[in-house]
C-alpha cells in the first residue's frame, strides 16, 4: 500500500502560510511525490482563521481525503481548531514561545512538538515573526523524513532576488528547528520511496489557461471575480511570451462582448468568471448563439447566491449555465473533472466553438479552479490538434451564382461558411435579430415564419453534430454492483476514492460519471441506469440541480440524492457514511453537530469578543425553554483559561439563545437544575410547557 500523509498548516492571513504550504508542496513534487491541496481562506486582506491542508502520497491523489497525520500551527487558534482532528501517531508543531496547547485539545496518541523560536533562531540575526514558519516546516521535514537539501534548494530559490544574506538566514531558520525536532522527537515512521521524478504543482486555472494557449487562444478578456481570478493572473503575466492579448474590462457585460467581438473576427477569444459575473453575461451568451460567434466562456462557480461566500465551493451555478440567455440556441457546457482534464477540456471547447460556431461553456468550480495538485508532464502536450472549422476565403463561381456569399446558408450540418469580416465579395449583416441566410432581419417590416423555422432548426442541428463527437459516459467499477455513485465536474475523484472505502466495506459500489452537460447523453445514460440496482447522485448542491438535469434528459429518477452545500468540498468518508446511512433508510440528520455548535460559537467569539475566548467544552441539554434542544457551549479564557461564559446554541435551528457570562461549567453536572438556572429559567420549571424565549 502507498505510503501517504496529510499535514494541515494553519493561522490567519500574513502568517506565511500560502508560503509555508507552497515550499512544502513543491518539496514533495522534488521527491517524486504526488499531492493534493485544499487551502480554506478567508476573503479578508488580513485577519480570520485560515488553513491549508496537503495531501502528500507516493500514488496519484485528486482530493483532500479524510486524515490528518500533522498540525502546524502559526498561531493559537490554528491549535484551537484542529488539534482534535490530528490521528494517533500524528504530531502538532507550534511555537511555544507565543502558544500554548492545552492537553485536553490533544487526542491520545499524539506527540506534541512545541518550538521554542527564540532560543532556535538565536545569532541568526533580527527575525521577523512571520519566519516562525520555516523553523516549523524545518522541524516537520524531520518528522515526516524529507530530505531537508530538496528544501533548502527551494529556498534558495525563492530568496534569491534578496541577496545572500536573506538566503542563508532563511536556510538557517529551516535548518535549527529540524535540527532541533532531530535531537528531540522520532520520526513519525513514514517510509517514502520517493522516485525524485520532477512533477508541476498546477491548479485548475492554471490548466485552463495553459490548454488555452497550446489550443490557439489569442485573445482573452476578464473582469476580476475569485474564484477564476487565476486564469486572468496567469494569462495576464505570461501575454507577451505566450501570444494572447489580454484585456481587463470595466464589467462583465463589456469582458463577454469584447470576447464574442474578436471570436467573430476570426480570432480564437476566451473569457471567464464566476456565478456573479456570468450572469451579468447571460444576454451576450445569447448573442453568440443567434449570430452564431465561437467564443468560450469558462464558468468557476463559489457559492451563491449573489455574493455568496466568495472562498468557498459550490456546484449550484448548473441550472444558470443551461438557462443563460432566452430562447433556444445550439451552445455546449462541459464539466472537466481534474486539472490534467482541464486542459484538454480547453482545447476541446475552441475546437468545438469553431468547429461548429457557438458559444462553449466550460463549468469549472473553486475546488478544482483553486487547489493545487502534481500533474505528470507527460500527460500535457502543447502539440495539440487545431480544429478552425469551415472557413472560406473568396466567393466561389458557384456562390455568386447561387445569390453571393450566404453567411447563414442553410445547410444540412447546420454549419454554414465562415469568412472573416471584411473579405472582398463577403459583406454580410451579423444581427442579433433573427435573419435570412444573408443576415438580413426577416423582423423589418413583419416577420416570416418559413425563414424563421428553417433558421431555427438550421442552428439547433449544430448540437446532433456535437452530441456525436462527444464521449458518451461509462460505468466505472465491477458490473452488477449494489450502488452506483453518480456525478460530475470535480467530485470525480471524491467519489472514487469513496466507491472503494464502500467496496472494502463490502458495499460493492461502481460510479457514473458526467461530463459533457450538454448536449447530453441521455439514451446513452438512461441504457446504463436501468441496469443498476440502487442509484444515488452526489453533488454539491441544495436541491440536487444534476439529479433534475439528468431525470430531464434521460427520463430516469435516482433514488437517491446526497448533498452538501456548507461551502466545503466532499470527503470520501463523508459520501461513504451518508451512503450506509440511506441504504440504512435512515433520514439525513440536520441537527447542528457539536463541531459545527463549535463552529458557531467561534463566529460568536471573533464577533462579539475580540477572539479573546475559546470553546473548551460542549454539551448537548433539552431544551424545551427554548422549543428545541440546545447546545451549552463552554468557553475560557485563550490566555489563562478562566471561565468566561457559556453560549447556548439551537441544536436544531442553529438559532443564538444568547451569551450567558461566567456562568458554572455545565459540563459533567447530572440535574437539568444548574441548567435551568444559569439560562433564567426558575428551578424545576415545567419543560414541556415553558415558553420558548431568547435570551439577551
């Protein structure tokens, strides 16, 4: 079995840990490990509980998973808010010099590795806080068994443009606190064989970007919207080298007519944004279509609506894609399902977008857009196939014969000739009213209904063509299995990975997976569903927006739908364990969880109380004072760990019962009285009938 390890970095913006994390990753892509990234961030400048988790494995990995061996820690509430979650044999760094970590925050089994920093960094020269990251990464190389040279290399590399000094005072840092983690702990025992075969750290963006350029995009147009961000940032550093005008926009409205105006003049144009931003977009989508521009429009959703939460993960932008604009058109969405996909996935969307001269769609969401994974060199090409399409140069004999250039001749294909704007013998009208073959509006003086019938179904012949270029789904796993785990976009490997955690289970699990979104496969799935025993979609959804796609296209109803739409990505146990809880036939249980009244409680703290308390203890209590039972969040002082209060939290609402100060600690207390009491109830009230009421 492959040997594989997660290790979560956490702290608050301005602590160095995208830094921290970045010199890791790349560490590990040195040895010839693969990884997988997930950074948690907050959309402030500075401020808020911030972490990046990175799964380290000497097989391909596409996911976070579900472990965590490591906890680094740059400040205290980075110790706070994961060291519960760190597994026996795993170990916490921190600084214990600024940080302390309380034994009952500690699972059995794990080590503790506090760093004094003064001490390691004496005679170093003046050290900046923030460099308390190098001496903890330095201390976790030991522990882990990295090679501390492959790092240093690193950070000569990245310093370099700072002089010496700043190189060796770095490499010094990194070297005292693995030295220091050397004399005083054991290694945590991993046994890598690392193959010190040189892998990219790439994102989704990035390979979108990427496939864009080896497919020919020379022009690309943005207004800056996380999460797609990083397609603009990279295109934007790299325009003079890789060919591609880029141009950054006053809004979304002018980023996609501005894409559409150099796709029409023979350009092959790109744009992209998230939900927000495209549906500013939705009504030049529309555009594309009826004057039929290749343009491709790339669509990382976040979760929504409106603004949402701008750093978190959504799949809910599905309906929007498919709806955007009015009225019928021939355009195609395509949901890739890794990084390496993404870039052939952008290829595809120019070859398509020309090919048959419509908008393409390309769905991509923050997890895959954001998060960062090795990807073998040898699986990109930048000798890629270029499909320009039909385009004609100069007016045939037979052209002017037949009335002259038809820019919308109706043909079977639904394809018709495309000439540059401005060839001699080819003017033509591009309308966004309907029209004739020439262009001409069929609307001036009244509308023509045969025209406008032949026309419609000239365009919307485009998708048969494209429907059977595309690859139809397979039934990944062994046949005849008990559940089929069906999805799309990037819960791919999620799903995977979870399909074998039920396998070991003795759940014999296979998968489905969706990637073209439309035109739609739907004979093709419904032929493949009807032979599976119990069917179950996984999205990152509220209302299960594929599972109504699919039932639309297909015919076919699943019977089961499991969801998230807290903003975090799917885990693999997290599928696995809903799966056995509907197989159970048990209903889904949307009671707030004690992590998630913990959760809760630190918004309170961050609110209301300048993040001077934690949470030490919580405890489920009846609560009919309030009509549902309630969580009785105990929480101390950070610093000396005095009481400060409770907070009394909806376990089925979520609803804030009030902040209750310096109240007894309800926990371990066997009688409802002390309860009673410290929420304001007299005691020995009624609890059935006690009125429900909020507490100030």
């Amino acid at each position: 079995m492959a040997t594989e390890l997660t290790v979560v970095i956490a702290g608050a913006a301005g602590d160095g840990l995208d830094r921290t994390g970045d010199t890791l990753a790349r560490t590990a892509a040195r040895l010839g490990l693969h990884l997988y990234t997930y950074n948690s961030y907050q959309s402030l400048i500075r401020g808020g509980h911030t972490w990046l988790r990175l799964r380290l494995s000497e097989e391909k990995v596409d996911n976070h998973g579900d472990h965590l061996g490591v906890l680094v820690s740059l400040n205290q509430d980075g110790i706070e808010r994961h060291a519960r979650e760190v597994e026996p044999g795993g170990a916490i760094i921190f600084n214990s010099a600024r940080f302390a970590c309380d034994p009952v925050l500690v699972p059995a089994g794990v080590a503790l590795v506090p760093l004094p920093m003064p001490e390691l960094t004496a005679g170093l020269g003046k050290i900046q806080p923030v460099m308390q990251n190098t001496a903890a990464l330095g201390a976790l190389l030991h522990l882990i068994g990295f090679d501390l040279e492959v790092t240093a290399e690193i950070l000569h590399e990245t310093f370099k443009k700072k002089g010496q000094e700043v190189i060796d005072q770095n490499i010094g840092i990194l070297r005292a606190g693995y030295d220091h983690a050397a004399k005083k702990f054991p290694t945590l025992g991993c046994q890598w064989t690392f193959s010190r075969k040189r892998r990219p750290v790439i994102t989704g963006n990035h390979m979108i970007a990427l496939g864009a350029v080896a497919g020919g995009c020379k022009f690309y147009s943005a207004y800056p919207m996380s999460p797609a961000s990083g397609i603009l940032h990279w295109l934007a550093a790299h325009s003079e080298k890789v060919g591609v005008l880029v141009k950054q926009a006053e809004d979304e409205l002018a980023v996609m007519n501005l894409a559409i105006g150099a796709g029409h003049a023979g350009v092959r144009a790109m744009c992209a944004t998230s939900g927000g931003g495209f549906a500013l977009m939705s009504e030049a989508i529309g555009m594309a279509g009826m004057i039929e521009a290749p343009v491709v429009a790339v669509e990382v959703q976040r979760g929504g609506p409106s603004t949402g939460i701008p750093t978190k993960t959504e799949q809910g932008d599905l309906n929007q894609v498919y709806g955007a604009s009015q009225g019928d058109f021939p355009r195609v969405i395509v949901a890739p399902r890794d990084a390496t996909d993404c870039f052939h996935t952008a290829v595809e969307a120019f070859n398509l977008a020309e090919t048959f001269q419509l908008p393409v769609i390309v769905i991509s969401d923050l997890l895959l857009g954001e998060h960062r994974s090795t990807v073998d060199p040898e699986a990109i090409s930048s000798e890629v196939a270029i499909e320009r399409g039909e385009w004609v140069e100069a007016l045939s004999p037979d052209d002017a014969q037949n009335g002259g250039y038809k820019r919308y001749a109706l043909t079977p294909s639904g394809i018709s000739p495309r000439a540059r704007p401005g060839r001699e013998g080819m003017i033509h009208v591009s309308g966004t009213d309907d029209h004739d073959e020439h262009g001409i509006l069929i609307s001036d003086e009244h509308t023509n209904p045969a025209i406008r019938r032949k026309m419609h179904e000239k365009r919307m012949r485009k998708i048969d063509g494209v429907r059977a270029r595309l690859q139809p789904p397979v039934l990944e796993g062994r046949a005849g299995a008990e559940v089929t785990l069906i999805g799309w976009g990037s819960t791919w490997s999620v799903i995977h990975e979870a399909a074998e955690l039920l396998d070991r289970a003795g759940i014999a699990t296979n998968q489905l997976h969706f990637k073209y979104m439309h035109p739609f496969h739907g004979t093709e799935a419904s032929a493949i569903l009807k032979t599976c025993k119990r069917t179950i979609v996984v999205e990152n959804t509220f209302s299960g927006q594929f599972a109504r796609h699919l039932r639309a296209e297909s015919g076919f109803t699943v019977d089961h739908v499991l969801t998230r739409y807290d903003g975090e990505p799917f885990e693999p146990a997290y599928i696995a364990e809903r799966v056995k809880t509907l197989l159970a036939g048990k209903a889904v249980d949307l009671e707030v969880q004690e992590h998630e009244a913990q959760e809760m409680a630190y918004h309170h703290i961050r609110i209301h109380m300048q993040d001077r308390a934690r949470p030490r203890r919580v405890r489920k209590v009846p609560g009919a004072a309030y009509g549902e039972d309630v969580w009785a969040v105990e929480l101390v002082n950070r610093t000396d760990g005095r009481p400060e209060g409770m907070l009394v939290i909806g376990a089925s609402t979520g609803a804030g019962y009030g902040w209750h100060q310096a109240v007894p600690s309800l926990l371990g207390e066997t009688s409802s009285a002390l309860f009673e009491s410290s929420v304001g109830l007299p005691a020995g009230a009624d609890r059935q009938s006690a009125p429900a009421r909020r507490v100030q």
